[in-house]
C-alpha cells in the first residue's frame, strides 16, 4: 500500500514539541517569541497536513491526543539529528552552530550560567541558546525523557541510565533582616532555629535537599521545625525574608548583592556548613549534539578554575 507524500516543516515540529512540553498556546508562543494566533495557525496548519487532530484543548490545559503523542516521540528525534547535522556541518566548514538546549535549577541558572553562556556565545556566535529554568528534580526529568540533552542541578540524581559530571560546590546558609535579632551573630545553635518561623524552597529543590539531609543527620526534620511558608523560587525567599516574614534557607550565591546591600543578613549554624554540590547530568549511554558537547566542556573548565 502507498502511503500519500507528506512534507514535514522542522519548523512547524518545534513548535508543536513546545506546545506539547508547555501544554499550552500561550505558554509556547511565550518560549518561542511568537504571538498565541500564530503558533495556533502553524499546529492547524500541520494537523491539516497530516490529517489527524494533535492536540485535545480544553479551557483549563492543552493535552496529547493518541496522534499527538506518536508524533511528539518521532518529532524529537527528527529535530533532534535535525539539529545535529546542522552543528556537524558548520563544524566541518569552521566553526560551531546550532541550538543548545538545556535545563537548570534555580541558583546555577540564575547566579553561576548566566554569565558563562555570555562567554560561550562570544566563542561561538552562531549558536543559539535556550535554557530552561526549573527545580532540580525536573531538570532530571526533562533530560530522561528527551526534552534536553543536558542538565545542570543541585541534587545527585540515583538514575542508573544519567551520567553525572561534578562541577561547583556550594553552601546553604539562613538569612534574616537587618533588624533581626540573629542579625549581628555569625552562628546559632540549630536549636534556636526550632522556635523560629522558617521559609524554604518547594519539594524537589536541591536547596531545600540540602537542608533536609543535614537535619536529618542531625536527627531531625522539617515536620519539628515551625515551617510558615514553602516558596518555588530563591528570590520569593529572600523577599518573603525581608519583610520579616521569618528565616529563609538559601544558597550564599543568591544573597551576596544583598548582603553587600545590608538588606539581608547571613547566619551560619554552629553545627557545621550545609555544604552541597552543583552537577551536569546527561545520558548514559547517547552521544551528544557537538554543540551540547562543546558547552559542557566549557562548563567543566570553568568549574575546574573556580575550585580551591
């Protein structure tokens, strides 16, 4: 049997992986710098092509339909060697190009990388970078399930099929307001911090990991501790905390600026540092889009420079 001749646009897949990714019109149309009615028209466009409805819209979520999924799993990989044809071939003619897409948590995607993708875009100016900024736990995710290639977070993850590569190390410290009164000490007794009101991260933060294993080792938990406020992001944190709203458990990489500032001060507990660590997850197993490849190694180089 013949099947009819169908030409698929890399394009019009792009954007309907990210409706698919973001389940969501408008949510797509943001990532992709494009108004809401033209991502609509290009997935109406590709749906007519193909014959088949992609996507079950409702008012509240965007979702898959069964068409919709079979073509998201073979999009991903034609883009996917889409892509990296494009890298291999502007390597062989002199230089790198092409899309780099990764995922990372909250403090090296918004205090370590921003910078370092600066430096990397200044050696390569022909590669274009998208970086998805999420809680470790779905940075890991992403990267298992095909969505990135790379990851960079602030948990170790115990997937068999990841390989992790170290890279910074950091410290979780407590922060208060100037007018605290821990605020002109340097340590305090995790003992004290039992009665105060304190704000964290969400579940599969690694900050909040951090915390949460050197409790533990300390024979205790958050469920003892007098928890006011749960906040997906370090910089709800810091602002829940300077408006008195408690004590905040933070990376000391989020809060230099305003240590610096005196709008918040930093407190240390004198049982030890809450020491974690930064890593690059990537598959076990798969070979790396050279655009992806040169990043990471950048990465690691600087990394390796910034160690004691």
């Amino acid at each position: 049997m013949e099947h009819p001749k169908v030409r698929l646009d890399f394009w019009q897949l792009e954007i309907f992986c990210t409706v698919a990714e973001q389940r969501s019109f408008s949510r797509a149309a943001e990532a992709l710098f494009l108004s809401q009615p033209t991502v609509t028209a290009h997935i109406a466009a590709l749906e007519k092509r193909l014959g088949v409805k992609l996507f079950d819209r409702t008012t509240r979520r965007v979702t898959l339909t069964p068409a919709g999924r079979l073509l998201y799993r073979h999009a991903k990989t034609l883009l996917s060697e889409h892509n990296r044809a494009l890298q291999e071939l502007a390597q062989f003619v002199g230089g790198l190009a092409g899309r780099l897409v990764f995922g990372a948590s909250t403090i090296p995607g918004q205090y370590i990388l921003p910078p370092l993708m600066a430096q990397f875009r200044r050696q390569f100016p022909s590669v274009h970078i998208a970086m998805q900024l999420a809680a470790s736990g779905q940075i890991v995710d992403g990267v298992l399930n095909g969505e990135m290639e790379l990851g960079i977070v602030g948990v170790r993850p115990r997937e068999p099929l990841l390989r992790i590569i170290p890279l910074w190390s950091d410290e979780i410290v407590l922060i208060v307001p100037p007018d605290h009164e821990w605020a002109g000490r340097e340590r305090v007794p995790i003992t004290e911090l039992l009665t105060q009101p304190l704000v964290v991260r969400e579940q599969g933060s690694g900050t909040r990991s951090a915390l949460e294993q050197f409790l533990a080792h300390h024979h205790l938990s958050l469920r003892r501790m007098n928890l006011v406020a749960e906040l997906g992001s370090t910089e709800a944190v810091k602002q829940f905390v300077a408006a008195g709203g408690g004590v905040g458990a933070v990376s000391i990489r989020a809060v230099e600026c305003e240590r610096d500032l005196q709008k918040l001060a930093v407190v240390r507990l004198q049982e030890g540092g809450i020491v974690r660590h930064f890593y690059g997850v990537v598959w076990r197993d798969r070979t790396l889009s050279p655009v992806t490849r040169a990043f990471l190694r950048f990465v690691k180089a600087q990394a390796d420079a910034d160690s004691p």
